[in-house]
C-alpha cells in the first residue's frame, strides 16, 4: 500500500465520501485493501468494508488474519455475514470456520446457504491439518468420451466458477479420476478427436486424509499449479491450488524456526500478541531447560575436588560443552529440514547416521587437534590429552545425536523440530561434561 496515498483515503473515509472512496479503491488489490482496514478504526471500517462489492469483499477479507476477522465478523451484521461467507471460496470458508470458537462457527453455518451449508459440513468433516480442509470443490472436469470441441464448450460453462482452469481433469461416469490435462494440451488438439485421445493416464493425486505438508511436497516437486484430491476410491473431491499451499507452508516454516528457539508457536501475528501470551509461549520450555541444566550443575559438583586438584580443566570446560551443542545443532538442523522436505525420509536413517559419523570424526579430528595444542600450552601434554580426546569426542557424539533425536521423533510420530538447538546443547552440556570428567580421570589418574 502507497504510505503517500493513505492520507487522503483516510480522510475520504473521515468524510465518509464513499463514492469516490469506492471509485479510489477500484484499482487497488485485495491485500491493499486488507492492510487499509487495518488503518481505519473500529467505527468505521465496516462502514468502509461494506462500500466493497461481494466478491471483492470476500477476497479481501481472506487476506486478513484470523484475529481481524473475527474482529470484523463480530463489527457485521448477520446479512452482511452472509453475503460474505456465500462468495468466500471453499477452502477460504473452511479456514475461517475451523479457527472461530465452537459457538461461533455454529452461528455462522446457520447463516449458509443449504449448498453451502452441505459444502462446509462436508470440508470441516476431515481431520485437522488434512489435505480435506485445505481443498476447494471448484474444479473442471470433462469426460473422456467428449470431443475436443465439445470439452472446450464444457470449460467455458463450468470455469467461471473455478479455482483454477489451467489443469483440466478427465472424470469416468463414477467419478473416477482418470487423467489431469493441461489446458493448452486440450485447446491444441483437433476439435474433431475425442478427449481420450490426448490422455496418457499420467497424473499425482492426494488423499484427503494425507497431512497438508504433503501437498506442500508434492506441488513442489512436481511443479503444478494444482492438485486433484481423491478419496479412498479414486473418486475426485476437489482440488488443493498452489496459492493454499504457499499458506500451509509460510505457516509450517513459522512453526518450525519458533520450536527451533525452544518457542511455542504463536497463533496470532507478534505485533497483536500481549506480553502474558508471549511469556505462556516460553516459560515452558525455559523451565524445563532449567531443570536439564540442574543436572550439569550436579555433576560439575560431584567432581568438585578433581577440578580442585587440576583447576586448569575448569578453563575448558565452556570451550567443550558448547562446540558440542554447536556441532549437535548443526547435524539436527540438517537432519530436520532434510526431513521436512522429503529429502531424507525414515528408513534412510541408517545412511544419515553413516554420513554424519563419517563428518564427525573429521570435525571431531579437526578440532581435537587444536584443542589438544591449547591444552599442552596452558597445562602440558597431559592436559592437552585430556582435552583432545575429550573435544573428539564430544563432538562425534553430537554428531550422533543430532541425527538420532529427530529421526527418533519422526518415528513417535512428533515434530522433529522439537530438537532444537536449545534442547541438543542442553542434553550436549551433561554428556558433554561427563565425557570429559570420565577422560580426564581415566587419563590423570594413569600419571
């Protein structure tokens, strides 16, 4: 949105000139207008919400975020309600409805059409994070016994109404998925041929059951602007466009890097959340990073009269436990994302722990050598020792564990950006430090 412009539309809004507001406003695009509303007060953004016609109005309230639309539903009237949620699209209807209170959501489904109605019931009727709440019913479809003239007439009718027409999809009398066609395919051919003609019965589908973040991966990797979705018979449902999936994956990206900071995820934008809400989000896992460290503490204490007697070992002792939690998150940041985006996926944690063996003992090696040098400068060749194996090790066991924590996490069916950097430099401290106390006894106690 113009900075330079919004004074003058908010002072047409101030005057409440609305023709000339709606006039101004017709040019603009939807998320400017969206970020507008958020610039107008409360008493007046309705009245400038409802300037807009149906269909853009639907538009633009999708682009708002869950907090200001239920501000604004609750700003509208029922029938203002109603004109909104008729020309929302599917998908867009269902995301609103799932987030809203339970009483909420019920009082807006009575305000719905009976098709729309239906459609709702039908989209809010699947698992939470599903493929199913994220589709859309709004596609073309064509049979295979049409002819290329007759399934362009047929777009031309069903497209008004569609998510998307680029992608064509080619239904039996059962509504079986039977083929995906792309648009130019269909326009190229001879308008005499059959649509069976072009089909190669090469097309990816979704379950309406598989998890959102796989159709995140599937547009991705076969580059589509949509996908079909079909149920357990391979009757089509509907459709999951790339504009969707770009959301679950912002969303799922946001997710990840807040558990990667040992942060619950925010369910509103930070700007809108209220420092109690913000300190419910971290005090959990601050305290139970606490009670890990407790532990550190505990054994740094059982070896209280070891580190009197080589005091030296002390000076090392930050230098160890960190490289450890730093090589630990540089293998689990890895491991996750490789996990995240299909790179790696369960069965192949054999070869990943192979691999990051094989990068452990090299930085394990690396690093071990500099430290033994430090060690044998501030307390001679004992001491380096100590420190060099310790150092090894320590960084080879990191290794490892970055790799097994997720992995492990993925088959308990959790998130595996639970293994945080927090969380690996915190279990790092303790194994980290015992590590170096067991070499340094096994070690000193030799001489």
């Amino acid at each position: 949105m113009n900075e330079l412009i919004l004074p003058e539309i908010l002072e047409l809004v101030e005057k409440r000139k609305w023709q000339e507001l709606t006039a101004r406003l017709a040019d603009w695009r939807e998320p400017e207008i969206a970020d507008l509303l958020l610039h107008v007060a409360k008493t007046e953004r309705v009245l400038l919400y409802r300037t807009l016609p149906r269909r853009q109005a639907a538009r633009v309230f999708a682009h708002l975020d869950h907090e200001h639309q239920d501000a604004l539903l609750s700003e509208l009237g029922d029938e203002d309600t109603r004109h909104l949620l008729a020309h929302m699209k599917p998908d867009d209807r269902t995301a609103l409805l799932e987030e809203l209170p339970a009483e909420v959501t019920q009082r807006l489904l009575k305000l719905l059409s009976p098709e729309d109605l239906v459609e709702a019931r039908q989209l809010l009727g699947y698992p939470e994070e599903s493929v199913g709440r994220l589709m859309t019913p709004n596609y073309v479809s064509v049979s295979q016994e049409m002819t290329i003239a007759e399934a362009i007439d047929s777009i031309r009718r069903s497209g008004v109404d569609s998510e998307t027409f680029n992608l064509v999809y080619v239904v039996g009398e059962d509504g079986r998925l039977l083929d995906g066609l792309r648009l130019r395919a269909i326009i190229m051919a001879d308008p005499e041929d059959k649509v069976e003609s072009i089909m190669d019965h090469s097309y990816v589908s979704l379950s309406a059951f598989d998890d959102r973040e796989k159709a995140v991966q599937m547009i991705q990797r076969y580059d589509l602007y949509a996908l079909p979705v079909v149920d357990s018979e391979g009757v089509l449902l509907g459709i999951v466009t790339v504009d969707d999936v770009m959301d679950v994956a912002q969303a799922e990206a946001t997710e990840d890097f807040y558990k990667s900071a040992a942060v619950s995820p925010l369910e509103m934008p930070y700007s809108s959340a209220t420092a109690p809400a913000l300190f419910s989000k971290r005090i959990g896992w601050l305290t139970v990073l606490i009670l890990v460290n407790l532990v550190s503490a505990r054994l740094i204490a059982g070896y209280e009269e070891y580190l009197m007697q080589y005091f030296v070992l002390a000076f090392f002792m930050p230098l160890l436990i960190d490289s450890g939690g730093n090589a630990g998150s540089q293998s689990a940041t890895l491991m996750i994302r490789a996990l995240a985006t299909g790179d790696l996926q369960l069965q192949q944690w054999g070869r990943a722990l192979l691999k990051e063996l094989a990068v452990g003992l090299l930085l394990g090696g690396v690093t071990g050598v500099l430290t033994y040098a430090l060690g044998v400068y501030r307390g001679g060749h004992e001491i380096g020792l100590v420190v060099g194996l310790s150092m090894m090790a320590i960084v080879l066991l990191a290794n490892l564990i970055g790799v097994i924590l997720p992995f492990s996490l993925v088959r308990a069916k959790l998130d595996p950006a639970v293994a945080s950097s927090p969380l690996i430099t915190s279990m790092m401290d303790i194994l980290g430090l015992g590590l170096y106390f067991w070499i340094g006894t096994m070690i000193l106690s030799l001489n």
